[in-house]
C-alpha cells in the first residue's frame, strides 16, 4: 500500500524550511525553487501543491509565527496574573533565545515587505493588538491586586512595553553581540520594575 501522506505535517514543514531560508538569505531571496530544493523536491511546482504562489507561502509562514508565539505566551502566562503575567508575556515575545531569535530575523523581514502588503499587515497588526490586549488585562489585575500604584493611563503603559519589544527586536538584530538575550531580558524587567512603587521594591518583585 502507497504510504499516506499527512499533508498538514509536510505544509508545516515546507513553512518552517521557508523561515530558515528567509533566516539565513533575507525574504527577497527565497525563491520557490530554493524552498522546493530544501524541502527535498526536484522542482519548486510541487509546492504549488500546498501554496499556489510565493505571496501565500509568506503568509501562511507569517501566521505561523505569530501562531506559534501566542501558544507559548498561553503556556508561559496559564495561572499567572497581574505583574508576574506581563512579565511572562513580554519576556517570551523578545528575541532573547536561540528559538526565537530565528523567528524574529524572520518577522523583521515581513515587517519590511508589509508596508505594501495589507496581508502581511493585517496579520502584524492582529498579533500587535492580542498581545497588548493581554497587557491591559495584567496591568488591571496588577492595580487590582495592588501591585502598581492607579494607572492613570494604561493604555500608554502598554503601548510602551509593547514598543520596547518591538524596538528590541530591531536592536538586537543590527548589533546582536551588544543587544544579547540577557541584556534585553534586564531592559525588559527594568521597563517593568517602574510600575512598582518605589517603597515596595524588591529584586524578586517579579519573579515567577
């Protein structure tokens, strides 16, 4: 009997080929025939297959990053609230890995290609509005509970962590030896150590 192929496992496959290569070569220069040859395939029409032109093979390799980072940021944050969710969600979302370093060469270069792609952006710009989403819940529960002072503007609060993660991943890709997974890690927890009243800081305030 012919061996049955499990279609969603090779999609994801070809996916996750396209982010090595768009990692190491830059997305202008992965072409589909580059990505059939790593894939292990003669010609690059195979792909066509399971994505019909190159456009929708970056935005299925697009989503699936974003996919992936949510399901970790899910993982990282199940029964944590106020500070020490935040924390969780913003120290996942950095470049400050090996693993998500990759992912974040990868998205910079969608983050380029999206200024005329509406695709690309619509998927950014969803992912951008979950994560501060989830920030304005934390930064609620952390006044409720009493672990920050009342924010008069929370809104702003999260629009800056969320900035800071973004230019991190910026940062950290032009000058990755000055911009390593553990000094991001230390702004990041800097950035956050602020929303704690001075009189009741302490070094392990935002410990998990």
């Amino acid at each position: 009997m012919p061996r049955l192929v499990d279609h969603s496992e090779r999609r994801r496959s070809i996916i996750v080929t396209t982010w090595r290569i768009i990692a190491e070569q830059g997305i202008e220069n992965a072409s589909m025939r580059d990505i059939a040859r790593e894939c292990g395939y003669a010609a690059p029409g195979v792909l066509a297959h399971y994505f019909p032109n190159k456009d929708s093979l970056l935005l299925a390799a697009y989503e699936l990053i974003c996919e992936r980072t949510n399901e970790r940021v899910a993982a990282c944050t199940k029964d944590r609230r106020g500070l020490s969710g935040l924390q969780g969600l913003c120290l996942e979302i950095i470049p400050a890995n090996p693993l998500t370093v990759v992912e974040a060469r990868v998205a910079v270069s969608f983050w380029q290609r999206a200024q005329t792609e509406a695709s690309l952006r619509a998927v950014g710009r969803q992912a951008l509005m979950h994560w501060r989403d989830l920030m304005l819940e934390f930064l609620a529960q952390a006044e409720h509970d009493g672990e920050c002072a009342p924010l008069t503007d929370p809104d702003s609060v999260a629009d800056e962590l969320l900035n800071i993660m973004m230019g991190l991943h910026v940062t950290s890709m032009l000058d990755p030896d000055a911009v390593t997974g553990s000094r991001q890690r230390y702004l990041m927890e800097r950035a956050l150590s602020r929303l704690i009243p001075i009189n009741a800081r302490k070094p392990d305030k935002l410990t998990a």
